[in-house]
C-alpha cells in the first residue's frame, strides 16, 4: 500500500485548493465581462431568444454578386503582384538586418546547445547516482543552471521563428 506523508497530501490539497479558486475567480470574472459586454451591445443570449426563425442572409447564395467579388480579388491579386514585383530590391541595411537575425539566432541555437551538451557530459562524470538522471531531467537541470543564458537564447529563438512565419506568409501565393 502507499504511504503518503500529511504534510504532502497537504501541500497537494493546498495546491488544488489554490488552482479551484483561481478557476473559479477566473469564471465569475469572465461571466460579468460576458453580461457587461452582452448589455453593451444589446445582445441576447441564443437560448433565451424565441420568437422566429431568423434565417441568415448567407444562405442565399447571390452569385452575380460573388463572381464580382472573385473577379475584385483577382484583380486586387494581380495588382498586389504587379507592386511586389517593381518594389526596389533590398537595401544594403535590409540585407545586413537580416543577416544579423540569422547570426543572431545560430549563436542562440549554438549557445543553447552547447550549455545543454557541457551540462550533460558534466553529469555523465559525476558519480553514478547523478548518471541515473534521465534526458529531460538534465535538460530541467540546464535550464535551471543557466536561467539567464537559456532565457535569452529561447527569447531570441521563439522571437525568429515569428519573424519567419509572418515574413513566410507574406511570400506563400495566395490561393
């Protein structure tokens, strides 16, 4: 059978305790929001409207009206493409800009990964009761060891792949 300390299994309550108010904080809060915000707008709640059928004016499908819409956004496409393609090329500090972030994020990379693999081959030498640490425990011990390098390293990472992606979505062709 398990034995459990009373002091854990209060810490544990304790905790659970905590998380429940706060949920609970976080739902009468959000309630009120949702009244206030629905008393603002003059909105009724679906389950408490009645009266009749309301029928939404998508379902009736105006198509003289969508091909002109498509035939707009076709247009507006070709001349989105027309700007990019006379836009000037890049400069020499857009260039420069861009090869800084990319310098930036592989010293970031290099420097995380290289506190992750100095930590565990410091580890592997200990004695053998530190060995029997598995691989996320270490990678916790590294982040833990190396608070502020491992922070700026993920800052500057996460702060990157942000800037690929927006910058990705911009070149993707639209569909």
């Amino acid at each position: 059978m398990i034995e459990i300390q009373r002091e854990t299994l209060d810490a544990w309550l304790n905790g659970l305790a905590w998380t429940l108010g706060l949920c609970t904080l976080l739902w009468v809060i959000g309630s009120v929001v949702g009244l206030l915000h629905r008393r603002t707008y003059n909105l009724t709640r679906a389950d408490r409207a009645g009266g009749a059928v309301v029928r939404p004016d998508f379902l009736d499908v105006n198509t003289r009206a969508r091909d002109g819409a498509i035939a707009r956004g076709r247009a507006y496409d070709k001349t989105l493409t027309d700007r990019e393609a006379a836009a000037a090329p890049a400069t020499v500090v857009e260039s420069m800009t861009l090869w800084s972030r990319l310098a930036a994020l592989s010293a970031a990379v290099l420097t995380l990964a290289a506190a992750i693999v100095g930590t565990v081959t410091r580890v592997q030498a200990l004695e053998a009761g530190v060995q029997q640490v598995g691989s996320w425990d270490q990678f916790v011990q590294t982040l833990a060891d190396h608070k502020a390098g491992a922070a700026l390293a993920i800052a500057v990472i996460g702060a990157q792949v942000v800037v690929f992606v927006q910058t990705s979505k911009k070149h993707l062709p639209s569909r």
